[in-house]
C-alpha cells in the first residue's frame, strides 16, 4: 500500500522486513513533507507500544503550526524500541529535512536519548 500510495501521490517511504516478514516502514506523504518545510522550528517525537495489530512500536512525530494546531509529520512501525530502530527511523526523517528543527521534545526513551540527531 506504500509503494502504490508513493506511486500515485509521491512522499516517502522505507520499508524493513526480517526474512519475508514485516518488520518497520516509514512513512511521509507530500501534504507532511510541505508542513515540516514551513513549521521546522519544533517537532516532538513519541512512541507507543503494542497498540496496532503488528504489535510494533510506533514512532509518530509531530510538528506545531502557527495556529497552534498538532500535525502529524512522520510515523513510523519499529521492530523494537532499541537504538538501532530508533536510529533507522530518525535517519530516515534526517532524509527527507530541508532545515533541521531547532527545538526537539521527547519522552525519556532510552533508544532515542542514545541517538543524535
């Protein structure tokens, strides 16, 4: 669904699979690359876990507007939560950046604390 979404509407994708098994995709679609173009200053990155049906971590980073209003600009299925996954996934939105954010906020992961970004 990725890569025909990709085909179709552009954005980006990666995907990661452990033999023939899903095991992370990324996800960025033009609309999410266009806000984090022009609302670059703060991003927040969180992660929860077990709450889709793959039982992945899933990695969702947002991004505030000038109105004040939460937007979603990168998600992300992780195989795990440690800082391999972790740097795969920051790697992957350092990728699709034009301006690196100037404030980040997360929680006290620990595979995220381990990165740099």
């Amino acid at each position: 669904m990725l890569k025909e979404d990709f085909e179709k509407r552009g954005g980006f994708y990666d995907v990661m699979y452990h033999g023939n098994q899903l095991s992370g995709c990324c996800y960025m679609s033009k609309r999410m690359q266009k806000l984090l173009e022009y609302f670059f200053d703060v991003i927040i990155i969180d992660v929860t876990h077990g709450t889709n049906r793959f039982n992945l971590p899933f990695l969702d980073i947002v991004l505030i507007n000038n109105y004040g209003q939460t937007n979603i600009c990168f998600f992300s299925l992780m195989p795990d939560q440690k800082y391999q996954s972790f740097e795969w996934c920051l790697r992957n939105l350092k990728s699709q950046l034009k301006k690196m954010p100037r404030v980040i906020f997360s929680d006290d992961e620990e595979g995220l604390r381990k990165g740099k970004f």
